[in-house]
C-alpha cells in the first residue's frame, strides 16, 4: 500500500477513531499503561507512526473495515466499491463523499489488487494538480517532526508521573494490606473477648447456683441445730427435776432418763442413690434423706461395685435406654423406683 496514502488516510480520522484503532490493533506507546481519551492527543503521532508498521497492516484493515461499516450505509459501500475513477471523482468533488471515506472503503474491500490500486490512483489524481501532493506530504512531516519533538518531552513528563502514580499505587495496597492485617487481628480480639465473656457468665452462674444451695443447707442445718438446742434446754430441765426424784423411785427414773436421751442421738437418715443429671438443690438437699447422685458418666463404674443403699431410684427420661436396660439387668433391689419426671420425684419424697 502507498505509505503516503495511508499516513494521509490516518491524519484525516477523528481522534475517536483512531483511539478505537489503536485499541483494537494492541498499540503501546513508551510511558504509558494505556492509551484513552485522556491522553490520546498526546500521544497521537505515536499512535501514527505505530500504526503504518506492517506489523499492524492486518488489524489495521480490520479496524477501518469496521469503522466505515459504522458510518456508511452497506449498499452504498457495495456501490461505491464497482465504480470507477471517473465517478468516484465526481463524488468527492460534489461533497457527497470525503476522499478519505472513499480510500477507506476501497482498500478494505474484498478485490484486494484492483481496488488498492485504484484506490492510489484516485489519491495521486486528486492532489496531482499544483503539486498539492507534495505540499500536503511536506507539510505532514513537518507536522509530524514538530509534534514528535513536543510528544517526545512529553512521554517524559509522563513516564515520570506513571512511575509516581505506580509508586503511590505500591504504597497504598501495602497500607490496605496492614490495615486488612490489623483488621484481622481486631476481629480475633473480639471474638476472644466474647467467649471469655460467655464463660465467665456461665461460670458466676454455675457458682451462683451453688452459692444459693449451700445457703439452703446453712438455713436447714440451722433449723435442725435450734431444734436441738430447745430439745436438749427441755430434757437438761427434766432431767433436773428427775434427779430429785431420783431418791424415792431410781429404777423409773432411770428408764425415763434412758427413753429421753435417745431423743438427742442422731437419727441415721435412709441412704438413697439417685441415677440421673441436672437434679434441682431441693431435691439433694432433702433433710430426712441422704441421696447421692450418680451421673450417666459414673454409671458404669458404679454399676461394677458392690450397691449399698436403702433405696435406689432412677430418672428415666435423664438416662440411656442402653444404660437404663444395664440397671435393671443388674441391680436386683427391693426398693429400686422409676421416675418419668422430675415432679414425679418430688411428690414421692414429699410423702416421706
């Protein structure tokens, strides 16, 4: 292809267009990640010179192929492309056509040999009278010379702002990488401080409750030890008096003194294994028995031991139906006593 043509062809197109172009021919320019609308005045007669390199010459015809299919109507590019000279002059005279648009249609058309050659004999005609031809191709290079020593102090400018910009660009993803860092470790922080906030909950719970069924055996232990204590200020009293009785009758005095001392000896309470979990303080607590709870986990130890209790009672809702069928199987008691709920127990030990 005429090199003159295709310089001049070029210059013509908006710098739309030949943004586009350089786009879809993968154009670089030296100091620059990218060309765009932006800079795309400063860095067009690079994209100029680029874009008549052979290397470009098949994208490049693509490109234009595209761009007059955009801005002309089909048939009429069909029609255009069977004319000859004659006509095709005739209509860039008339202004019906730009020279340009014409020498874009023909050299993108699929009569390849016929169409490029008459496509450079239309553009040789055209400025061939007044040696406007050569005057236009001075004026390019000086144009071109002239916007190249202008672009080239400008690349310069711009690659030392891209080299900023890329600077700055590896500064702020390590910021954002430390503050991701720091985030991740304020988040495990939180997190940490809310489970040690649950357990420490859970645990003034555990001693709460704890707290309030030592206080609840105190206030029984209480009540039994005043209950001693007027028992013992009663028979201290009767024994008195007994004493002075003693000279007239000391065998009925002495029968009297034995049936009330055994008033103060403790009373041995009933010893009651309870097999469940979760049993509430009132239960355990319970003044007139001693129970002692055996927990799903103590069952199969408790089960290989030698059982002495009064009397041995079993929540069936809070044990396996594995481990409940190993009870039966192996206790053999007079007093063993299913339990299906927790009130269930509590009327049974009230009626005590």
């Amino acid at each position: 292809m005429n090199k003159q043509m295709l310089k001049w062809i070029l210059g013509e197109l908006d710098e739309a267009v030949l943004l586009n172009l350089a786009v879809v021919t993968a154009t670089k320019v030296k100091g620059f990640r990218e060309i765009n609308k932006s800079n795309i005045k400063l860095v067009k007669p690079q994209i100029l010179n680029e874009l008549q390199k052979p290397t470009k010459a098949a994208r490049l015809n693509g490109g234009l192929r595209h761009y007059i299919i955009k801005t002309q109507q089909e048939d009429d590019i069909k029609s255009l492309r069977q004319k000859n000279q004659e006509e095709l002059t005739e209509l860039i005279m008339s202004n019906t056509y730009t020279l340009s648009d014409v020498l874009i249609m023909l050299i993108t058309g699929d009569d390849k040999e016929y169409q490029l050659e008459l496509a450079e004999r239309l553009f040789t005609s055209m400025f061939q009278e007044g040696n406007n031809l050569v005057q236009v191709e001075s004026s390019m290079d000086e144009t071109t010379d002239g916007n190249e020593d202008i672009f080239a102090a400008q690349a310069e400018i711009a690659a030392e702002a891209e080299k900023k910009i890329q600077k700055l660009e590896e500064q702020f993803l390590k910021e954002k990488e430390k503050n991701r860092d720091l985030q991740t470790i304020i988040d495990e922080l939180r997190a940490k401080r809310k489970t040690e906030s649950q357990e420490w909950r859970k645990e003034r719970k555990t001693y709460t409750d704890e707290i309030k069924g030592l206080k609840s055996e105190l206030e029984t232990k209480g009540t039994k030890l005043e209950q001693h204590e007027v028992l013992i200020n009663r028979l201290k009293g009767e024994i008195d008096s007994l004493n002075q009785q003693l000279l007239h009758s000391s065998i009925p005095i002495l029968d009297t003194i034995f049936a009330q001392t055994e008033q103060l000896q403790p009373h041995k309470k009933p010893r009651v294994i309870l097999l469940g979990e979760l049993i509430p303080s009132s239960i355990m607590n319970t003044p007139k028995l001693n129970i002692e709870l055996i927990t799903n986990s103590q069952l199969e130890d408790f089960l290989k031991q030698d059982v002495q209790a009064d009397e041995i009672w079993m929540l069936s809702f809070q044990i396996s139906p594995q481990k409940q069928r190993k009870v039966r199987n192996a206790i053999e008691h007079n007093k063993y006593i299913e339990f299906a709920t927790i009130p269930e127990l509590q009327t049974y030990i009230n009626k005590r």
